[in-house]
C-alpha cells in the first residue's frame, strides 16, 4: 500500500516522516527547491521531534506514484481545486482522501473534483515550520482528528486509526468531527489573522490587552457563526482556548504570519471568508472577520 503526501512542506513533512519511520511506502509530491532536496539530501526533522530519513521517495506529479490507497492532502487551501486536478490520476474508489488543511471546505471542494462520496472530515493540531528545503521544525502538537461526516464509526475510519497507531501518530477518531472543525476555525481565523496583521507571535499578542480582546471578539464572532449554522460549539471554549494558546503556544508564529513574512500568499480566505460565508448563508452577519479580511487582502503580497 502507497501513501501520497500532497504538498510536502511542514505538515506534510511532519505526518509524512512519521509514516515512513513506520516502514510505509510514502511518496512525497513538492516542487522547486524543495523537491530538488528531498530526492537529493532526503527529510530531516528538528526539534520536539527529531529523525533523518536520507533517502525519501519525492517526485513533482502524483501521476508518477500510481494509485495510492491514502493520500494526504497538505497544500494551502487557496490551490484546492488545483490539488484535486492532480491527483486524479493518484485516486481510485478505494483511496482514502484526508485533507489536512485550515478551512471547513476542502472536503466537499476534493470530494466534487475527484468525484469521490463525501470524505471524512479531518484537521490536525501541529506546530511546525519547514526552515530550509527538506528540514522541518517541529515545535508542538502533531495530532490528526478526523471522522465521518455523519458522526458514524465507520471501517474506513476505523482502519486509519489503526494505520495512524501503528506510525505512532498522536489521533483522535471523533463522532463530532463537524464541531471539532469549527472549533479550529475558530481559533485558525482569529489568530492567523491578528498575528499576521500585527507582525506578533501568539504570546505576543496575548500579552497585549487590545490583542487579547480582538482575538476574543474573532473567536466568538465565529462560533455565533457556527451555531447559527446548526453546529453546537460551546461559546465557553473561547476564554479557556485563549488562556491555553498564552500558556503553551507564545512562541508560535502562524503559518499566515510565516506566510507574510516570506513574500507568499495569504490563505484568509479560507478562515476568514469562510466564516462570512458561512455567517451570509445562516443569514447572520460576522463583521469583524469581514473587517480581518479585507485588511489581509490588502497585506496580500504582489
């Protein structure tokens, strides 16, 4: 059996490695200079998990992998459909699909252009930062909680815990895999964007009175959105997932702040805007993340 990581960079890197130091036969698909460094000098890993892996199976197009019966979807929300075009060739009936990905709309987006049932629904909890083509620090987490759609336990759930303890990959299988999903949105897009728009860590940001308070109003602005859309998040998570992103995450510099501060593209559309599209179709309004995303789309790079 073949597992495909779709975008090879820090969480791809990460879970990848993970599954390889398992014995898994994994393909990793990259680009540029990044690619160029796994087929020549192979992944390292640094930091809270540390493992040289010198020689990695990476190739530039899904294609050259064949049909693979796990694929791991790991690029930035905004190349989606991109990502689903490509790896057509890489997915047949039976391929397990896992998006990774910050958002709560990659799954029906991958599911509809590889013409798949609905797919489970999954996010992960990691920490990470690709410092240099082929090395990946990880500094927290690296955790995958994932499940159905309808909340059942089903064997293809079932076997992916399964595949996951066996690489010694921290997991969760969820009946609530919908409110789990919004529950990192939620944080996803009220820290993504207030660090990056003010150039600050978490820790940073929390230490500020004002940046405490906007990231207050982001995250329960956003679960009014998502329990006006039928998803039962506790408001009280917000006050308790602050005072826990203080106590442990300080350090962190968001992947939107990583991706700002290297000339890259800003993935708020799929927090932010997801939140207001979401807010429209449940007919309630989310001004402070239409406020967040416009500001982004004014920081977006050239």
């Amino acid at each position: 059996m073949t597992a495909l990581v779709y975008g090879s960079g820090a969480v791809g890197g990460y879970f990848g490695a993970k599954l390889v130091l398992a014995g898994e036969d994994v393909v990793f698909v990259a680009r540029g200079a990044n690619l160029a460094a796994l087929q020549t000098r192979g992944l390292r890993l640094e930091g809270m998990t540390r493992a040289a892996l010198p020689v990695v199976r990476a190739v530039a197009d899904p294609r050259d992998a064949g049909c693979c019966d796990l694929v791991l979807v790991c690029v930035k929300s905004y190349d989606t459909d991109a990502a689903a075009a490509a790896l057509r060739p890489a997915v047949g009936r039976e391929t397990l699909v896992l998006s990774l990905q910050n958002g709560i709309e990659n799954e029906a987006l991958l599911a509809a252009g590889l013409a798949l049932p609905p797919l489970l629904g999954a996010l992960c909890h990691i920490g990470a930062e690709m410092i240099a083509p082929g090395v990946v620090a990880h500094g927290s987490g690296g955790r995958i909680v994932f499940g159905e759609p309808d909340g059942r336990v089903s064997p293809r759930a079932s076997g992916l815990a399964a595949r996951l303890a066996r690489a010694g990959i921290d997991h969760h299988l969820s009946r609530h895999i919908d409110v789990l999903l919004w529950d990192k949105l939620a944080w996803n897009a009220a820290f993504n964007a207030c660090t990056t728009i003010t150039r600050r860590t978490v820790g940073a940001l929390l230490a500020d009175a004002d940046g405490r308070a906007l990231v207050r109003a982001a995250m329960a602005e956003a679960v009014e959105v998502a329990r006006a859309s039928g998803v039962a998040l506790d408001p009280a998570r917000v006050e308790p997932e602050i005072a826990r992103s203080a106590a442990e995450l300080g350090a962190l510099r968001t992947s939107m702040l990583q991706d700002l501060d290297r000339g890259r593209r800003l993935e708020y559309d799929a927090l932010n805007g997801a939140v207001v599209r979401a807010a429209a179709r449940a007919g309630v309004a989310a001004p402070i993340h239409e406020l967040l995303a416009r500001i982004l789309s004014l920081m977006q790079p050239a």
